[in-house]
C-alpha cells in the first residue's frame, strides 16, 4: 500500500498536514475548526474517526485551533513537548489527560506503521519543532513557521522523499506592503518566517542530498502569491545548475482547500 501525504490547509488561516502509512494515519498540527478538517479528510476518503495520532509543532492558533476538538470527539492523542503543552493548555479546552503524550525533540517514537522525531525550528514560540515521519516508502517532513535553516536543521531533513517547508513572503512584497515595520521586521527575522528565496536555497540544498518532492507552504496572503513562489524556487534552481521539472517536484499547499496528496511507493 502506498504512503499518502496531503496538506490539508496551508497559511496563517489554518496549518494541517495529514500522512498515511499502512493502517496507521496521523494528522501534523490541527490549525482549522474541526468540521473543516473532517470535510479535508472526506476530500481524501479518509474517515477521521481512524485517525492514530495529531502531533504539535508550536502553540499558534493557526496550528492547534482544531485540536481540542478532534480530541474529545475521537479520543484522539496528541503528542507534543511539555513546553508547547503548556502554552497550549488553556487554548485548546479540556482534554483527557491520557490522551496527552509529551515527547522529547530528537527521540524516536513509534507507533502502528509509523514512528517520528521532533527537531528544533526557529520561531517566536517557546519550543517550536518540525517533524519527521518515517513510513514504508521513505521519510516525510514538514518544516514551516522557522525564520532561519540552519545547518542542523538542514541535517534533520536531508534523505526525506518528500518535504513541505515554508516559502512564507516574497521580500519585496513585505517590504513595499502595508504591514508596520515591527511586524515586517518579526516576519524576516530568525524568529520569524522563510521567505521565497530562502526556501529555494534550503530546496537546493536537499535536492542535492536525494530529496524529490517538495510542498512550498504557509504562504503568506498579504505577502507572497503562489505563482510568485514558485516562479522564485524555479528561477534560483535554474541559476544552479538544478532542473525545476525533472531534478524535483515541487508544488504548493492551498490555503482553503485540500491539496493534492503526494503519493510515496
């Protein structure tokens, strides 16, 4: 059976990514109401009360809106590292206290036909993290909301089949908007969001390293355009020596709708 990967929703109105490995399928993050996650799932023919597992990435609302519910209503665990529990606590309503798995960054965990490790990420929360998920047909990541890739957090994505990270703003979109300058300076800081330019410099540098699928996500509606996104990554793989069509396939997550899923065999 293939592994199916799909983002869900994409961008600062809600972040879910769904992976499916074999029987076992896990949610990462939960960022919109829970209706709209069923109804992304039912795009996918995939009943949401044979979800395993939602992990957290950071404790935004924009990531962790939908979480509280889908607890209650399916006994869904959650796992998560104590400090983004924390800060998430009183944000996503009462939930069973089993259900609440805390996990500790760069230690494997494993369940069903799944297991994954959490890696630090750069961003304006208290213990942001990224995920990497290994299935049967090779491992899948996602990496957005980090204002900087380092050499250790490229080292914690290099040998995935498949990556969705960020491509957040177009530079001189942010710096010609309406935006105040705190907030401008908050989304190109290393705390804050990659732009378009520095997701293609990460892309290629995990091309380079095997990596043959790519997910350009979180875009930013005031700030980017997906065409614009993706024309950038394009333009500066090009001026590598890097095929955009046949080295790798790069698409981009939609912001109100179910993307197409990557399919892994």
């Amino acid at each position: 059976m293939a592994t199916r990967v799909c983002a869900l929703r994409s961008g600062s109105s809600g972040n879910a990514v769904f992976v499916e490995n074999g029987s076992t399928s896990i949610l990462i993050d939960a960022g919109v109401n829970g209706i709209t996650i069923e109804r992304a799932l039912h795009d996918l023919e995939y009943d949401p009360r044979d979800l395993s597992a939602v992990l957290i990435t950071h404790e935004h609302s924009d990531h962790i809106a939908g979480v509280g519910v889908l607890a209650r209503r399916y006994k869904l665990p959650i796992y998560v590292n104590m400090e983004t529990y924390a800060a998430m606590y009183d944000q996503i309503g009462k939930v069973d206290p089993d259900l609440i798995n805390i996990v500790v960054p760069e230690q494997e965990y494993a369940f069903g036909d799944l297991a994954f490790t959490s890696f630090d990420i750069s961003h304006d929360t208290v213990r942001p993290v990224g995920y990497r998920i290994r299935t049967d047909h090779g491992d899948v990541a996602v990496c957005t909301d980090t204002g900087e890739i380092s050499s250790g957090l490229l080292d914690n994505l290099k040998g995935c089949r498949a990556v969705f990270i960020e491509a957040n703003y177009d530079e001189d979109m942010l710096e010609q908007g309406a935006y105040p300058y705190f907030l401008k300076k908050r989304i190109s800081g290393n705390r804050g969001h990659l732009s378009n330019r520095d997701s293609a410099e990460a892309i290629r540098h995990l091309i380079n390293a095997g990596t043959e699928k790519f997910v350009l996500s979180h875009l930013s509606k005031d700030n980017n355009i997906p065409e614009l996104a993706a024309l950038t990554v394009k333009h500066y793989l090009r001026e590598t020596g890097i095929s955009y069509d046949h080295d790798a396939q790069i698409s981009i997550a939609s912001r109100y709708s179910t993307s197409c899923p990557l399919v892994l065999e």
